[in-house]
C-alpha cells in the first residue's frame, strides 16, 4: 500500500514548478497560428507607430498661432491621401481621422468644437492646446524598439502590434505535446453503453476542454485497466510526450496501480499527496523527460488541480516568463468555515465585488455540477478556520488568464 505524503500546498506548487524546465525547441509559424503562442526570441519595432504625423480626430487642421481665427478652409484630406503643403494666411484643412498631416499645421480640432461651421469656412476656438489631437510619428513605438521580450504569452492584443508591424513570421516554442490519461474498469467512453456500475469518463474530456480553453492543445489517449503489467506498458508508450496527466488510480486503493507503474518506467517523484482540500491525491514528477502530473480520480478535484497547479507548470514549460495567475481582492460576503488542517481551494462566486463561496463550501468532490455554477477559486493556507465576512480575500476568475510573475495569490 502506497502512503501519501503530508506535504503543504505552497511546498507542492513551489516543488513543482521550480522542477518545470523550459521545453527549448522552436519553431517558426504565422501571426495566425500565434495565439497562446510564446515567443521564443525578442521582437524589435520595425516601423514607426504611427509611421506619420496623423490626426486622432475628425475635425479641423491649422496652425496654433491661428486659434480663436475664422478660418477658410482650402481643402479636405482624407485617410490614405498624400497631402501637399498649399496652406495660405488664415486658412485650415478638413481633416478626416488616420490622415496624414500636412508639414504647415501643427494642430487638429475635433468638428463638434468648431464654431460656425460652413462648407467654407470655421471658426476655431481660441481655448485649443497646441498640438491637440495630433499623433505624432513614433509617438507609440519608435523603429528599433524592443516590442516584446523573449517569453512573451501573445494575446490578441500583441497579434495585433505584430500585425500593425508587417511580421508574418514569428518564432516561438514548439508547443507542448500533452497527453491525457483516465484509469479504472469502470470507465466507458460517452460514446459507448455504460450500466449502472460503470462511470462515463468526464475527466478525460473535462481536462482536455479545459487546456484547449487556455490554447493548450492536449490529446486524449485512451484509459487504463486495473492491471499493473497492462497499466506499465501503456506507460511506457507515453514517454514520447512532453506532459503526461492522468486522473484517478493514485490513491491508497487496492487497484491503484498507477504510481508503481510509473515507478516502473522510471518516474523520480515530487511528492505524493498534498495536504489541500479537495484535492489530496495528487502526484508529480519526472519521467525521463516527460513531466508526469497524476490528478484525483473524482472530477471536481481533477478540474481543481489543473486550474491551480497545472496550469502555471504547462506555461513556465511552454516558455512564459508569468506563469502565475493573477488574483482579484474581493469583499469575502459571508462567514466562511475552512479545514485549517491543511490548504483549502474554494470555488465561489464573484458578483458585484464579492465573493460567495458556493454551496456554502459544502459540495462533494466527485461532483460536476460546482464547476459550472463558480466563476472564481479561492486558495486558503492552512491554519485559516474561518474568513469572517467583510474580509478582503484574493480570487481567481475560473474564465480568462492574466499571468503574473510573483506566487502570491494564496490567502
């Protein structure tokens, strides 16, 4: 019989992650392959941001020494023209937003502040601040700036800088291969007939879907039997992936065979059990090269361990230089009891500024239904009986990734 170990959850996750190593083997892909992507060397500003003098608003373009004139207005630029020098004495331009400024104005305002506006003529007010919605060249990025340094996540938001920069090609690291394993006799597959005794595997998928929702791209592998030679074998044909996780068939149960399996095949362990609530039996390690992460059988816990411990491994192994996920402080709503015996995971809900944990903290582990009712997880130390209500206390939303470089968002 295996004996879990008593190791803390902060211990688990510092052991886990400090034992992560980059996956170093580039490639080289298109901006449209590039989400979740990280990049794999730092990319320099090609081109100006903007590349010309423009204006930010559609309005009115002359120069500052002729605010509070009526002024006649000579001609109308658009976005895309090459507009020429030509301005006169006590004269403007039209100028639609994006165009380029003419070298002889200095300053844009906005139409709605303009005083009697006519197709010829306007009046301009004499409270305008020089240089006044005008972007100048460079103004946001200059050429030869750094934009992104090496181990940058790319969002859409990065996508697109890159694609306002003409890149097409980009390196990044090759991205994980990650293999998902189930165990146990009495999982059937959703597509197949499963009778009462039997257990439709919801983690395989639970773990698959939740990876693919953070652009991981996993690959489910089928389930093991409760047979150790049959489970040693399937093993061994795993050792080609970067990240194996399974679910269940770690614990302390006659048929758990998994550890020893993978004992079989090699694995230096990290630690065997955490002290957390729910989530004790979950093991980690190192199989050759593959980073091994062995989740609960019962579905809850599966999905609670991948958000908060699995998910910061993958992206340090992926390359990021934030791998932590940021937190929230929210007004705890009302009176919560913990297990002070160990660390607590908390799902909640976030409404309005606060946090309710749902159910009351009461839910079983081999449930589903929680998940979907949160939008947040609390993680609690151990030692902490009771959060009062009122207190401030740091969430994490279930539903977006914001990455962080410090490990602090344990109460």
């Amino acid at each position: 019989m295996t004996i879990l170990d008593d190791i803390s959850f902060k211990d688990a996750r510092s052991l886990a992650l400090n034992n992560a190593v980059l996956m170093k083997e580039t490639d080289v892909i298109l901006l449209n392959d590039a989400l979740g992507r990280v990049i794999s060397q730092d990319i320099v500003c090609q081109k100006n941001l903007p590349s010309f003098n423009n204006s930010a608003m559609d309005g009115f373009a002359f120069k500052f020494s002729d605010a509070g004139k009526r002024l006649e207005i000579i001609d109308t630029i658009f976005a895309g023209d090459t507009p020429q020098d030509i301005l006169k004495d006590n004269c403007c331009y039209k100028i639609m937003t994006g165009a380029k400024l003419p070298n002889d104005v200095d300053t844009v305002v906005p139409i709605e502040k303009c005083i009697d506006v006519t197709d010829k003529f306007v009046t301009i007010p004499a409270d305008i601040k020089k240089n006044s919605s005008v972007k100048f060249k460079g103004e946001e990025q200059k050429k030869g700036n750094i934009l992104f340094k090496k181990g940058q996540l790319l969002t859409s938001a990065h996508i697109a800088m890159l694609a306002s920069q003409g890149i097409m090609g980009i390196e990044v690291y090759k991205e994980l291969t990650i293999a998902i394993v189930s165990t146990g006799d009495e999982i059937k597959e959703p597509w197949e007939k499963a009778n009462e005794d039997e257990i439709y595997n919801a983690n395989g998928f639970a773990i698959v879907s939740l990876l693919q929702s953070f652009n991981f791209k996993p690959t489910y592998v089928g389930s093991i039997p409760d047979n150790l030679e049959k489970t040693i074998q399937f093993i061994d044909n795993l050792k080609s992936y970067d990240v194996v996780i399974t679910t269940g068939g770690i614990s302390m149960g006659d048929a758990d065979y998994l550890y020893e399996a993978f004992q079989k095949n090699g694995l230096k362990s990290f630690f065997h059990g955490i002290k957390v609530k729910p989530g004790r039996p979950t093991m980690m390690g190192l199989m050759d090269k593959t980073y091994v992460m062995a989740m609960p059988g019962n579905p809850l816990t599966t999905m609670l361990n991948c958000f908060v411990l699995t998910l910061p491994i993958l992206y340090k192994l992926q390359g990021s230089t934030k791998y932590h996920q940021t937190f929230i402080n929210v007004k705890n709503k009302k009176l919560l009891k913990l297990n002070p015996r160990r660390a607590n995971t908390v799902l909640g809900i976030i409404e309005d500024g606060c946090f309710t944990a749902t159910r009351d903290n009461k839910y079983g582990s081999g449930m589903i239904t929680p998940m979907y009712e949160s939008n947040c997880v609390a993680i609690f130390s151990g030692g902490i009986d009771q959060v009062e209500a009122n207190e401030t206390i740091k969430i994490i939303p279930l539903n977006l990734v914001s990455l962080d470089t410090n490990d602090n968002n344990i109460n």
